[in-house]
C-alpha cells in the first residue's frame, strides 16, 4: 500500500513538472513593485526582483486613481511604465512560438499628455506598431463597436529562437511612450500548421511558417454565441467576441447550440480553441416558405495592403451523416471551398474542427469579407453554418505596423497613402451611407444592450381573481407524487414516471397510418414526419422522430411529460405515445385545419377573414396564458411562432408542440437560465441576450405572430430589401409611425375597421417592448384581443360608435388592469381524451 502511495506521489510530481516546463507565461504588471490577481492570474510587478527580464532603462512610472473604470483590469492598469527614450523590456525565454499580449490604459501622467503619446514597438525584428496612439485606436474601435471601452489589448503572435525576446519602446520626438501590463504564453506546437490553403488556389496548399512570420490577432469570435471570456480559455487566456456586431445582415442566419458532447476530431486541436466555442453555431435561416438562396456574410474593418490569415471553427452537431449539409465559404468575393461538408472533414458528429485560408487584401481595400452560402450543385442538403471565426494580419517584410488614416478623426487629409482614389463618388456616397446604416443599426443595438443590462426584470405573473391553479400534475392530480414532475429536465431518465397518456405498440401505431404511408404525412419538418391517422374510426395525428432527429429524445421525453400535465380546450391534446423499438412517436387530437400559417401565406387555402384571425389569435392567446399560470411555476412554451399553432376543423386554435417547453421560474427567482432555443425571427432579444427566459418571451413571440397574423407574411425573408426582412422591425417602424395600415395583408381590405386595427397594433407593439418588463402578460394580451373582437362586432353590427364610447376607460389606459372574462377557467376536457377504443 506505501508503495502505491509512493509510486502516485512520484507520477504526480514528474506530470506537474513536465506542465511547469511546458507551460512558463510571464504575466507583467509594468511599472509596479508589487504583484496583483487579476483574472485569476498573478502579474508580477516590473520592480520585483528575480523576475526573468530586464530593463534597459527604467523610464519613470505612471499611476492612475482612474483604471477602475475598467472592470476586469482595473487593479492591473493602476500603474504603468513610461518611456522618454528608447527602452527595452528582455525576457528571458525558451525558443518556441508565443503569444504576446500589451495592454494599454491611457490616462495622464505627471507633465505628459497622454494624448500627445506616439511610439514605435518591436518585438525582437518585427515591428509591431508605429507612430501608435493609443487613444485615436480606443476611440476609433469604440466608434466602430458603439462601445466605451477605455482600454487596448493588442495580441501578437511571435517565434523567439535562442536569444530570448527583447520588446523595444521607442517614443517619437517630444513624445513618449506606455505600456500597462504585458503577457507572453507559449503556444503548443501544432496550433499552427505549416501549410494553409490561399484563397483562389483550387486548394492548393503552400508552406508557410506563420509564426516566424508574425501575425496579429485582428478579431476573434465565438460565432452564435456569448463572448468567452480569457479566463474560461484555459491555457492561453484568449477572449472570443460575440460575432454579431460583425454580421452584415443578422437576419439571414440563426443561432444554434447543443448540449451534447463535443470532442477535438484530433488531440492536436485541443489548444485550437475551446470546447464552449464549438457547442454554438450560426446557421441559415429556416423558415421553411424561403428558399435558401442567399449567404450569411460577416464584415471586418481591416489594414490594407497585407495578407490576412483566417481560421474558421466548425463542429458538426446537427446532421448524422455525411451529404447533409453541403455548402460554400467565400473570402472577399472568391470561393475559398466548396462542397464543404464539415462531416467528412472532422470525421464525425460532435467532433470540433477548423479549416484555415489566406488571402490578400489589396492596397485600396480595408474590408473583409466571409460569406458562407448554399453550394451551386443546390442539393436539398445545401446548408451552411460556423461556429467560431479567427482573423490574423501577417507581418510583411517585418512589419506588422499600419499607421492608419483612421487616426484622423477630421477626415484624412494626409491619408493619400490608404485611400482609394475613387473615381467614382457616387460608389463612395453608397458605401458612406451603408457603413452609416450598419453604424446606426449597431449603435441601436449596443444601446438596446446597455439600457437593459442596467435593469433588473421583475416578472411576476399576477393570478386573477377566481383563478385556480388547474390540474397539474397528471391525470390523477395527485400531490404526493407532484415532486417528482417539477421539473421533468432534470430528472435523468426516471420521467417516466408522469407520462399519463395511453401508450401504443408500434403495431397499433402501422395499422392507424398504413404502415406509415407517405400519402399520409400532413408535415415534416426538423424533427421528423407528421401522420394522418385513424384508431379505430377516430382521426389522429401521428408524430415520428425520424432516427436522427434534431429534436431529440429530450426533447420527446419533454413533450410526453409536458402533455401529460396540461389539459386546455386551446392546447393540443395528447392522446398517447409510443416508444418500442427506437421510435419516438407521438400521438395527437386530430387538427383538421393545419397551422395557422397556410391560412396565412404560403398554400392555396383561402386566406381567413380578419374575424376568424382574431378569434385564431385569442385562442392562442387563451393557450399560453393557461400555460403561463396554469400550473405551479407557469410553463414557458419558448417556441411560439405560426406554425406551431393549429386550427380544429372548425378553426378552434390551439397551441401545440411542447417539445421545447421549460417549467417557468421558481417562486424565489424571476427567470430560467438556459441555452438560446426558439425560432429565429420570433426570439425575444433579451432570452437572447441574456440566456434568461422568462414568461415575457413567449409574449414577444407572440407579438410577432399578430404581426404576421396582420401582414401574412414570412418572419424572416432574407430576399427582401434590408429593412424589410425581419417582419417584427419592419412592422414596428409602420406601428411606431401609426400606419400599420400600410403594410396589411392586402388579402383584409375592406374586412376591418381602423379603430381595431389600431388597437390591434398597439397590442402587438407592447409584446414586442424591448424590455420584458414593458410587456403585458399573456392575461393582459388577450384581454386587450378580447376588446378587440368585441369592438370589430360592434362596428359590423352599426353599434360602433356608442361600443368605442362605452369602453373608453378599457381601451385607452395601458395594459395595468386585465379583466378576464368568465369561462376562461373552463378546460379540463377530459373526456375528450380517451379514445373509445
Ligand atoms: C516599492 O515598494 C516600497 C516598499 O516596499 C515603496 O517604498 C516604494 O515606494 C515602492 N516603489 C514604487 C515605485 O511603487
Ligand atoms: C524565473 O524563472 C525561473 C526558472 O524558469 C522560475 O523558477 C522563477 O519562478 C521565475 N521567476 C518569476 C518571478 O517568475
Ligand atoms: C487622482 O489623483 C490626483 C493626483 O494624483 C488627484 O488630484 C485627484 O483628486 C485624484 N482623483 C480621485 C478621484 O481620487
Ligand atoms: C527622461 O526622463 C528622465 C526621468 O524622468 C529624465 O531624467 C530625463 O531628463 C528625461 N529625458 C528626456 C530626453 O526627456
Ligand atoms: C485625450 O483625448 C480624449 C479624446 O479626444 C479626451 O476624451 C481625453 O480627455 C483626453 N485626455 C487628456 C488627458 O487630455
Ligand atoms: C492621438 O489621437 C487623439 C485623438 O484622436 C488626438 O487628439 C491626439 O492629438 C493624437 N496624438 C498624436 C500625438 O497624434
Ligand atoms: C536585450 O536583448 C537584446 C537582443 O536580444 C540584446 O541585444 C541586448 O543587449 C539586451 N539588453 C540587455 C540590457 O540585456
Ligand atoms: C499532430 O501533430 C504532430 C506534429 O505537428 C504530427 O506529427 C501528428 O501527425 C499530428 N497528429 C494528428 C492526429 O494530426
Ligand atoms: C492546456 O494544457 C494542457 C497540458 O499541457 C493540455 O493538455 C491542454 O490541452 C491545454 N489546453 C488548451 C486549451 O490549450
Ligand atoms: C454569395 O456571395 C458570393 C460572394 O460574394 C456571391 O458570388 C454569391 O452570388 C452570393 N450568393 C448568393 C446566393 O447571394
Ligand atoms: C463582396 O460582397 C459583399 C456582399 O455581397 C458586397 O457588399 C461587396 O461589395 C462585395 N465586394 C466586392 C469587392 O465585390
Ligand atoms: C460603459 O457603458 C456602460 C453601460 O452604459 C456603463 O455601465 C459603464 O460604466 C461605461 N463605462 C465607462 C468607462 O464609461
């Protein structure tokens, strides 16, 4: 047993040291005598003796009450060293590749204007900047970003053979020049390979050493997803932005994550990037009426005249097979790959993958361009997605450096160097007013963003008067067993326990749709196929997962359990399942008219007249507000959108497919956190932004399914005009200007008044409130409905005038007091359940 422990002890200290070895950062808090933790590093002050690097000349110091501006660096940038000569930092370092990061906070120190600083680095032979002001760079990115940041990391990429690195500060004549903290971390062989296809080269792969060369990081980014902060990189403590500040239109894509497991498809990935930035993606666009004949494209601010390196991060988390989704990459214009199937490249589902390009950027360019699109060969399976982008400058003739004309704010007039000369104004007016456009629209967004970080939301869902909670828990309503279905998510495996619907063997399940006749199938979609069937002379509707369905077995388990628990005349009733053999399938109440949406756009039924889309909206309206405060803790459908609300055979609208339902927040918290789901086009930017859902995203989505109710068409149309491809801005800039009138489905004219439409709109404004706390509850938006059908009747019977008069105090006070009509609470329909078989 000694020997045993000995033995351990021995392994463990060989392993720690080899780590040691392989893993020397030096983290440098300049101009300081003490060291600071900081991001769960430690940065050793310049000034603390044996600390592997020299000075060739002190310079002086600078100190800063100020740097807590900054949240993160705050305590590391309180100091900084200050350079009226030219001035050394040598570190004494083993050959290998490196990453080396300077930050730079600027603030003013004893007689020196920060702002009349400009200097030069060098890193060994490669100079990394040149006339550099830190402050023309913040201020040009924060213009850029429409953010405030008050710092500057710069990150380069450097090889150091033999004699250690020696980082050179050279200040211009009657300037000086600063460094705040300084990071150097050694990069494991093999995150850089030696070959990388150019851009236009038919695949051909030419033999570079990048990082001999030197290379500086431009953008990194965690595409689809949140940004991830250094410290959650483990080794190499790199950030990866958000990508959609980048995105030229973010409508034409969706965001995907998973939950499952994703692997490197080789040990030598492992330091390409972390796992985090592989489990989310962006997509196109599926609303399933748009063909997808268009690219997502991102757009980067670049330095002309070098050639830039870029890595793309792609991990196969959707499709099982190889063929599914096939598609094109295009590098400022030219077709960097295609038939791309990420599959085949990473050898498998889960498997995290990167694929690397170069290209040049030309003297008079100074953007660039990444699209991804659908492969010309157009099969079905012609689909594209990324999950992680990287963007690096190579150094040219040693020189990284760019002195850019983006330093004069005024307009550039000595920047004849970068500027194109254009001969064409009108081409430059074009491109000044889209650079405007995407400016202002980003700018919305970041003070979208800001505004809501600043407040906290508070939901609390009021119960009306003679509400009760109903029939929670399974048929039986028994609460001793209530624990136990809380929260089906998280119960691994044992949800079992509260299916209550009837359970079919697959022999029942053949016999009803004829062993699964394709004549049969009443819709497809991600998860699999929808069956017409007959029990024993009742309809039904027969749901089967395909074998690799997208909507998974949790999500099937979800749907069997959610269903379990809710009886509503306006939701979808479950009459059964069936799990033999592997076959997730679902058996539903028979919906004789389909979805809302093919009476909406998009098939040749007749469009519904504005009476049956208002009652249509009510009863959705009535399903989700059961939902919302029905049960316990409220159950949040998190995926409301057209085609997931059905009509009865006679147009009775009911809310269906809870396959992504979550239990609403616990009394004690007011929202869920959880992974980004939902449809894109109708997703609440706060779920979004925040990962927080709350019953108010349901609400948002909703407000988009009036807007589409009244304008019958798509949510997202990526082949419209810019500002008309996502319905719910563009139907809110109408709203806002009071003529929503103008973009009314054509189809309605003459079968509505103006005064419910009006009313109509402001209901879906509200909904669609930036904030969730600005939007009604679900009780709130159909109570308003409600009004709003009450008002259409008056006026068609003549009694408008004296209905408006009556009501005034309802329809013009916002949305504080909702008054839910009698009946509302009437929904268990049991009977209705059981089959008479
Ligand atoms: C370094 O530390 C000593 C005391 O430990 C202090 O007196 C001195 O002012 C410090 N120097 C700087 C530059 O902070
Ligand atoms: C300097 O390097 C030596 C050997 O690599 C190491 O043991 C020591 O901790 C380093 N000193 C500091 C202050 O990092
Ligand atoms: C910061 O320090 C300067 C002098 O070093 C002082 O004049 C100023 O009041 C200080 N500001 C704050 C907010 O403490
Ligand atoms: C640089 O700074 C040092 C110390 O602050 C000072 O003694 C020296 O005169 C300065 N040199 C120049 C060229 O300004
Ligand atoms: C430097 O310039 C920026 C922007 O022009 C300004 O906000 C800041 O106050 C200036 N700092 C100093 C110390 O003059
Ligand atoms: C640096 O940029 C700032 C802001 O654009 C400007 O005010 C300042 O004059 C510049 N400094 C130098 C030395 O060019
Ligand atoms: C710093 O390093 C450079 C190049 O490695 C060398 O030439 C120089 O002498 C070193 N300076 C000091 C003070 O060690
Ligand atoms: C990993 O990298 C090493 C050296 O760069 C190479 O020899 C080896 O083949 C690579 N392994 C795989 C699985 O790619
Ligand atoms: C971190 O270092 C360990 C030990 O060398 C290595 O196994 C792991 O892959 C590294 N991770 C990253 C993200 O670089
Ligand atoms: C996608 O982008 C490429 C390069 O800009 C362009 O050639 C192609 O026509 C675009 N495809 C579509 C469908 O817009
Ligand atoms: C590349 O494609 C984008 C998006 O389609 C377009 O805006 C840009 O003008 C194109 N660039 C060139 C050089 O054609
Ligand atoms: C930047 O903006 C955010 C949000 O408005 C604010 O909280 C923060 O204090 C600002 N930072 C600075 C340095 O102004």
């Amino acid at each position: 047993m000694k020997l045993y422990w000995v033995l351990l002890l021995f392994v463990i200290a060989c392993w720690t040291r080899r780590g040691e070895a392989q893993l020397k950062q030096l983290l440098v808090n300049c101009g300081s005598n003490s060291s600071v933790n900081v991001d769960g590093r430690k940065w050793v002050g310049d000034l603390v003796p044996g600390n592997n690097f020299t000075l060739t000349s002190a310079g002086s110091i600078g100190s800063s009450n100020s740097s807590d501006r900054d949240p993160l660096y705050g305590a590391l940038y309180k100091t900084a060293r200050i350079f009226n000569t030219t001035s050394s930092y040598n570190f004494s370092l083993d050959s290998g590749s490196y990453y080396l990061r300077l930050h730079f906070y600027p603030f003013s120190f004893g007689n020196f204007n920060v702002n009349e600083s400009s200097f030069d680095v060098t890193a060994n032979n490669l100079k990394l900047v040149s006339k550099f002001n830190v402050t023309a760079e913040i201020l040009w990115k924060n213009a850029k970003s429409n953010s405030n940041s008050t710092s500057l990391v710069k990150e380069y990429l450097v090889g150091i053979k033999g004699k250690g690195l020696d980082l050179e500060f050279s200040p211009d004549a009657r300037s000086v020049a600063f460094v705040n903290a300084i990071e150097v971390i050694p990069i494991l062989d093999g995150l850089f390979a030696d070959t990388v296809s150019k851009v236009g080269s038919n695949g051909e792969k030419n033999s570079l050493n990048l990082i001999d060369q030197g290379m500086e990081t431009m953008y990194r980014l965690n595409v689809g997803g949140p940004k991830i902060e250094s410290s959650k990189d483990s080794n190499l403590s790199r950030n990866w932005e958000s990508d959609e500040k980048f995105m030229y239109v973010a409508d034409a894509s969706t965001m995907i994550s998973t939950d499952s497991k994703i692997t490197y498809s080789s040990i030598n990935e492992s330091s390409v990037a972390p796992l985090e930035v592989y489990e989310t993606a962006r997509t196109m666009t599926n609303n399933e009426v748009v063909e997808k004949k268009f690219n997502i494209s991102w757009r980067f601010d670049v330095d002309p005249n070098f050639d830039y390196f870029i890595r793309l991060h792609f991990c196969e988390f959707v499709c099982e097979k190889a063929n599914q989704r096939i598609f094109r990459i295009y590098i400022n214009n030219k077709t960097a790959a295609d038939n791309y199937d990420v599959f085949v490249h990473a050898g498998g589902k889960d498997k995290a993958y990167h694929e690397d390009f170069i290209d040049v950027i030309p003297q008079q360019i100074d953007t660039l361009w990444l699209q991804l699109g659908p492969d010309s060969n157009g099969a079905p399976g012609s689909d594209a997605f990324l999950n992680g982008l990287e963007i690096f400058k190579l150094s040219k003739n040693g020189n990284l450096a760019h002195v850019l004309s983006r330093f004069d704010t005024g307009g550039g007039a000595n920047a004849s160097d970068s500027k194109p000369k254009n001969k064409s104004l009108l081409a430059i007016i074009v491109i000044g007013i889209s650079v405007t456009l995407t400016v202002i629209v980003i700018s919305l967004g970041f003070i979208c963003l800001y505004v809501h970080r600043k407040k906290a939301i508070h939901v609390k869902e009021q119960h009306p008067p003679g509400w009760r909670p109903l029939f929670l828990h399974g048929l039986n309503g028994s609460t001793t067993n209530a624990r136990a279905c809380k929260s089906p998510l998280n119960a691994n495996g044992s949800v079992a326990t509260v299916r209550t619907g009837k359970m079919f063997t697959l022999a029942e399940i053949k016999t009803a749709t004829n062993s699964f006749d394709e004549s049969l199938v009443i819709g497809t979609g991600g998860f699999g196929k929808v069956y017409k069937g007959d029990i024993c002379g009742d309809l039904v509707a027969i749901k089967r997962a395909h074998p690799n369905s997208q909507q998974g077995l949790k999500e099937f388990e979800t749907e069997i359990v959610m269903l379990s628990k809710l009886r509503h005349r306006h939701l979808v009733s479950m009459i059964g399942y069936c799990d033999e053999q592997n076959e997730m399938i679902l058996v539903y109440e028979y919906m004789g008219n389909g979805t809302l949406r093919s009476h909406l756009y998009g098939s040749d039924l007749p469009p519904l007249n504005w009476k049956q889309r208002l009652e249509a909206c009510i009863g959705a309206a009535r399903g989700l507000y059961y939902l919302h405060t029905g049960a316990e803790r409220g159950i949040i459908h998190r995926d409301v959108k057209t085609t997931n609300i059905l009509l009865d055979e006679s147009f009775v609208a009911k809310v269906a497919d809870f396959g992504l339902s979550k239990d609403g927040p616990a009394l004690d918290q007011t929202h869920v956190s959880t992974a980004v789901k939902g449809s894109f086009g109708y997703l609440d930017p706060e779920y979004f932004r925040r990962q927080q859902l709350t019953q108010k995203s349901d609400v948002y989505s909703f407000g988009v399914v009036l807007f589409e109710v009244v304008c019958a068409r798509p949510v997202i149309n990526p082949t419209l005009p810019r500002d008309q491809i996502n319905l719910a801005e563009w139907a809110l800039q109408w709203q806002k200007k009071r003529s929503l009138e103008a973009i009314v489905d054509p189809k309605l004219q003459g079968g509505y008044s103006v005064e419910p439409m009006k009313k109509f709109g402001e209901i879906a404004e509200k909904c669609l409130s930036d904030e969730g706390k600005d939007r009604p509850t679900m009780g709130e938006v159909l109570w308003h409905l409600e009004y709003v059908l009450q008002l259409h009747e008056a006026i068609q019977s003549g009694e408008g005038e004296s209905f408006t008069m009556n009501e005034l105090r309802y329809a013009d006070n916002s949305f504080s007091m909702p008054r839910i009509k009698e009946g509302d609470e009437e929904s268990i329909d049991g009977k209705s359940l059981e089959l008479r078989s």
